[in-house]
C-alpha cells in the first residue's frame, strides 16, 4: 500500500481508482481515514460522531464485493455535515437543544451517495443551527482551522471542511444557505460548490431557510467535487466531463466591491487580480463591472432571518440554546408571513436586476472572503446583533446568490500574507454548474492547489 498521507490526500477519483485496481483495498483505505481522525480529531474538532465499526463493516461488505464493483465511489470514505440525516446518528445540528434520538434513515442525498459506494465514517461539526459562518458552540466546542489552529475553518460547514483539508477524508457534503460551503472552502483552501437551487435535492427536508439553503461538496480537487455532485444529483457523469473539458472562450466578469458597505483586505484584492490575470493570459475577455446588489440583501435577510426561527421553534428544547442562538431566532420571529411572503415573491425581480450584468459576461468573480478567517473565538460572548453585524462584512460576497438559486464555487488562489488560504469565487448564470467547473479546472491545471498542505499537528 502507498504512504498513508499520499493515499488520504490522493482524493477520492484517485482512491476509487486504486480500489479498482486492486492496489489498495477499501479496509486499508477506511482504516488510514479513521486513523487519522482519531489523531488529528482532537486538535481539530471537525467530528460530531465517528462512525469507526460501522465504516470498517462496510469496508469489509466493499471488499467483499471485489475491485471490479465500477460504481464511482465504491469503497471510499467521506463524511456528513451534521445537519443532514445520516441512519444511526442523531442530527444534532450544534446544539444541545435537539433531539438526541438517532435517525432510522438516511437523507436522500446520503442514501445516493451509499448506493454509488460510499462509506460514511462521520458526521462533521456545525455551529448552532447552521447560522454562523464560523463553528463554535456551546454544546460542542470549538473547529479549528488545519492551516492554523487559531483560526476558524469557517462555517457552517466548518467541520466538514476541517476534516478535508486535514486528510480526514478526501470529500465531505456540505450545504450553503447564505456560504455555508463557499465560506468554510475559503478559509481552509478547498473547492466547494453551491450547485443550482434543486440540483440535489433535500429531502426529508421540505424547505430549508425558505429555498436559500443547497446540499454540496467541498474537496481538494474539482474532479472529486464533480464526481461526487454527479452522484449527488444523478446526473449521470456531466460534471465529471465537464471537469476534464476546457471552457471555451469567455467574457469574464469581475469586483471586488461588496454587496455591504465594508474594507476588503488587500490580500483578497489581490487574490480576484491575479485570478483575472491567469484567465485574461489564458485567452479570456476580462473587464471590471459593477453588480447591482441593492435588492439582493432586502430579498435574502428576511427568509434567512425566519429560517433560523423556524428552525429553532422545531427543536425539542428551545431552552437550551444558547442566548446567541435566541437572539438570532427572536429576530426571525420579528418577520411577519406577510413580509416572508413578500420577499419570497420578490426573488424573481431582484435575481433579474442583479444578473443583469450576464447579458455582457458568462461569469463573474469576486473575492471569496473580505478578510483571512476569523481568529477562533473572536464573537465569544457577543450577542447576536453584534455577531450578525460584523461577521455579514467578512462573508459579504456569498448570500446574495442564495437569493437568485444560481450556482458557485470557491476556487483556491493561494496564501495571503500570513499563509492563510486566498480563494475567489466564481458565479455563474443559471443551471452553469458545468461551466463553472470547467472554468475552475482550467485554473487548478496552471495553478495545483491541492500540491499543498496544511502541517499538522500544529
């Protein structure tokens, strides 16, 4: 079997490969992935639960079957953010307040990913109720970030993006409703997708935070992102190919003004320029434009607002969350229907205004983040305005695309200053997930990102 780190870090189009070829088998591969969660856990936190015996028996069914069982994830661990329903776990979703009754079954989307092969070793760590774009809670601790530990790994799905930076597992599902993967793929350096509203779907969820949120993938590598959107929105190997074709040539689009008033870090200007620069030397038209944000947050906040009210008023000890949380939630509650309603119908409008500027480029791309991640306990004891009210300004490039559904992805663009990650991202018109990725995997061939990792322990 190769070096344990060269196989976790191989991610999981190469780990499947491997399997197929009978070069490594699926115990030995699920085997490093615990163990080195159980080293690195402790460091890092990304983990709610580790799932070791059921991983290993899986494992042993996945070698069982043979190397020549061709499903794209057969025998290759990943993990679960932890707000999504895995069989024999509970969804706690960072919180001390909900359930503590184990699921009986899986998401759909998790169900999807096990029938492609997948072996589940873990559901990863959120900050309470998905709110905050970094992960610490009362009930859970603090994530930390691999490339520094005094660093938030973003939120919320913070765990999940710990565990793949740090070779915990070669990709994790994640969901976004306001950045939640593109913001956690920002400060740990990984590529994440926001796929189009209703590409994977949600199920047993009927609606989440009022269709703001998606499910998604964060990896290392574009082709394990598309591999695993493939499976995770039967689609049938598009996105795969589409990893592997060149785009042609496009009119990029491109700001680093934020939709909120707020400085933008010098670092994360010059990520977007050195970004534009590759892509204006690859033959791309670049030119500077000036979105039109004025509508998107009025039409994002009130459903961001009354998902997070709604959410707590279905856990089963709303007294247990923590004040921050409550705070958030009696704001949501402050929405009336009439005004939900309103903004609901409003989408339309305000997604037309701002994707105007589609008319004269095919993707646009800002920053992925104002600032380097948060250090880890920066709100610690804040209340939940003063919370909101700074972290909007170091996230501000994200919600406004949750609002109009289109898809996203963060793209790695180096190390700012302190060594921290540097990403762009990248937004496409509607149903553009193939584009996107294909843009991306042009800029990962000149630039391998994934070459790169965090030194840990640290």
């Amino acid at each position: 079997m190769m070096d344990r780190e060269e196989l976790l870090f191989a991610g999981i189009a190469r780990q499947a490969e491997l399997i197929r070829a009978g070069e490594v088998t699926s115990t030995e591969l699920v085997s490093a992935s615990l163990e080195r969660i159980a080293e690195l856990d402790p460091l890092l936190n990304a983990f709610r639960s580790v799932m070791a015996d059921e991983a290993m028996a899986a494992a042993a069914a996945a070698d069982a079957a043979g190397a020549s069982d061709d499903r794209p994830l057969h025998g290759v661990p990943i993990a679960i953010k932890n707000d999504t329903d895995v069989a024999g776990q509970p969804t706690s979703v960072g919180s001390r307040a909900t359930s503590k009754t184990a699921k009986t079954d899986d998401s759909e989307v998790v169900r999807r990913l096990r029938e492609a092969g997948a072996i589940i070793v873990g559901t990863t760590n959120v900050p309470e109720l998905t709110i905050w774009p970094f992960t610490e809670t009362e009930a859970f601790g603090f994530t930390r970030n691999p490339w520094n530990t005094e660093h938030t790994p973003g939120g919320s799905s913070g765990g999940t993006a710990a565990a793949v930076a740090a070779g915990m597992v070669g990709a994790a599902l994640g969901s976004d409703g306001g950045g939640s993967i593109r913001i956690p793929a920002a400060c740990c350096g990984l590529f994440g997708i926001k796929p189009q509203r209703g590409r994977v779907p949600i199920a047993p969820k009927l609606d989440a935070w009022h269709g703001l949120s998606v499910f998604g993938p964060l990896t290392r590598r574009v082709i394990d992102a598309a591999i695993f959107l493939d499976v995770a929105a039967a689609s049938d190997g598009r996105y795969a190919a589409a990893a592997t074709t060149t785009p042609g040539k496009l009119r990029v689009g491109y700001s680093a003004a934020p939709p909120l008033p707020g400085p933008v870090g010098a670092d994360q200007k010059r990520g977007m320029h050195q970004t534009v620069g590759l892509l204006e030397r690859l033959g791309h038209m670049t030119s500077e434009v000036k979105p039109d944000y004025t509508t998107a947050i009025p039409a994002f906040l009130p459903r961001y607002l009354r998902g997070i009210s709604d959410d707590a008023a279905k856990t089963e000890q709303p007294e247990l969350l923590d004040s921050r949380t409550k705070g958030m939630a009696r704001a949501g509650r402050l929405v009336p229907d009439a005004l939900l309603a309103k903004a609901m119908k409003y989408e339309p409008k305000a997604s037309a205004k701002l994707n105007a500027m589609f008319n004269d480029i095919d993707i646009f791309i800002t920053p992925g983040l104002a600032a380097q991640p948060l250090p880890v306990g920066k709100y610690r004891g804040r209340g939940a305005f003063w919370t909101f009210n700074g972290v909007a300004r170091f996230t501000p490039y994200c919600a406004p695309w949750n609002m109009t559904g289109q898809p996203a992805v963060t793209v790695p663009v180096g190390f700012d200053s302190d060594g921290l990650p540097l990403t762009v991202q990248i937004v496409g018109p509607a149903d553009a997930e193939e584009l996107l990725i294909s843009v991306a995997a042009q800029i990962e061939a000149e630039r391998p990102w994934a070459e790169a990792r965090p030194k840990l322990p640290a």
